[in-house]
C-alpha cells in the first residue's frame, strides 16, 4: 500500500484548515522544511507532519495499515502564542461525534483513491522547547485499507 497519497491528502488538508482559520504559516512540508526556512522572532509558524509508524495488518481479506502521523508546529518564542494556538485549532478540527469536520484531522475521513480510510483520530499531544524554538506536537492514528 502507497502512503505517499495518502501523505498528500493529509497535507492538503492542513493547508486548508490553516487557510480556513485565517492563519498564516510558513508552509506545512513533509518530514523537512527546505533550505531558506527559518524559525525566527516576527516570522509565521512553520507545520511539518511526519510518518511515525506504519503497521501493517493482513486480515486475510484485504492489506491494511495503522498509521500514527505527528503533526509538529515550530514557532519563536517571542512571536506570543497567538497564530500557533490558533493553527494547533485548526489542525485539531471541529468535528463532534455526530458532525463530520469541515476542517482539522481529528474525525476526519479522507478520500485517497484506492484507499479506504477510517476517521483519522486524535491520540496524543505534548509541548517542548529548545532555546527560543515552541514546538507543539499532535499525533494522530489513521487505519487505511486497500479499497
């Protein structure tokens, strides 16, 4: 099973929740931020989500896969935290139990072609620093099977 699209269509939808939220960000990239980037005092956050972990589950009928993605916001110290709790929000979504998301990951179910996946959910959250450098992080588990 290709996670690529399914990576795809995780960024895409951070890039709209932030949008929808009226924040700005310095870009939302996938493992690493490019050369140029840079976390520092009046610059907007930067997001960077991740591949955790993947395991695979044979069920005998059809190949599926937890996922567990952290989606990590980098932001200066001195900036406040305005835009960052604002963005952590947006990424989080607002869904309930009984209302799909119209934005965030938390209960949301994507549509990856050749891929079947169940409501992403919210598992784990933290906050850490180095020096002047916030960075709040977000995991989130998604099972995907092969449609």
């Amino acid at each position: 099973m290709n996670t690529i699209t399914l990576e795809d269509a995780i960024r895409d939808r951070i890039v709209t929740s932030a949008a929808l939220a009226s924040v700005q960000t310095q870009g939302v990239f996938s493992t690493i931020a490019p050369e140029g980037i840079e976390i520092k005092q009046g610059n907007d956050p930067l997001v960077v989500f991740e591949l955790l972990s993947g395991l695979f589950d044979d069920n005998m009928i059809e190949n599926g896969l937890v996922c567990q993605y952290r989606v990590s916001i980098y932001d200066h110290r001195n900036n406040g935290t305005s835009s960052a709790s604002t963005l952590y929000d947006a990424i989080i979504g607002n869904g309930t139990p009984d209302t799909p998301p119209t934005r965030g990951l938390h209960r949301w179910a994507a549509t990856v072609s050749g891929i079947n996946i169940s409501q992403a959910r919210l598992i784990r959250v933290g906050y850490g620093h180095t020096g002047n450098i916030l960075h709040y992080y977000l995991d989130f588990e998604v099972y995907a099977q092969e449609a």
